[in-house]
C-alpha cells in the first residue's frame, strides 16, 4: 500500500503522551508520511518504536517538554 499524498490543508498533528501506546501511534504517521509535528512527554528523549517483524522506525518529530 503506498502512503497517501500529503496536503497542504492537512491538520499538523501533535502527538501529546508519547509513552508506549504514543509512540507506537506517531510511528504509524510516520510511517504514512504523516509525521507529527511535535512529540509531547515528560522528559526529553530519543525515541523508537520496534514492530513484531523486528523493524525499528526512530521517531523523527521534536520532543517538546514544556507548554
């Protein structure tokens, strides 16, 4: 399935409690080719989401900390 084409009057997604269940919802906009504009979590951190094929996708949006 090829990712749909992205638009200009698409909503930015922010993506707010990127614990496990967060991540693994940014990672499939990500993978879309929808990724989200911002990442919000309690403290600053690389993130990566692993699939039960054993794929790893790296979480590419900024990680916000603070209002």
């Amino acid at each position: 399935m090829s990712a749909p084409a992205r638009s200009a009057d698409a909503p930015a997604v922010a993506v707010v409690g990127v614990g496990a269940v967060g991540a693994v919802f940014a990672a499939a906009l990500q993978d879309t080719g929808r990724t989200p504009a911002m990442l919000c979590a309690r403290t600053p951190r690389s993130l990566a989401v692993e699939d039960p094929a054993g794929r790893v996708t790296g979480l590419t949006a900024p990680v916000v900390t603070s209002p």
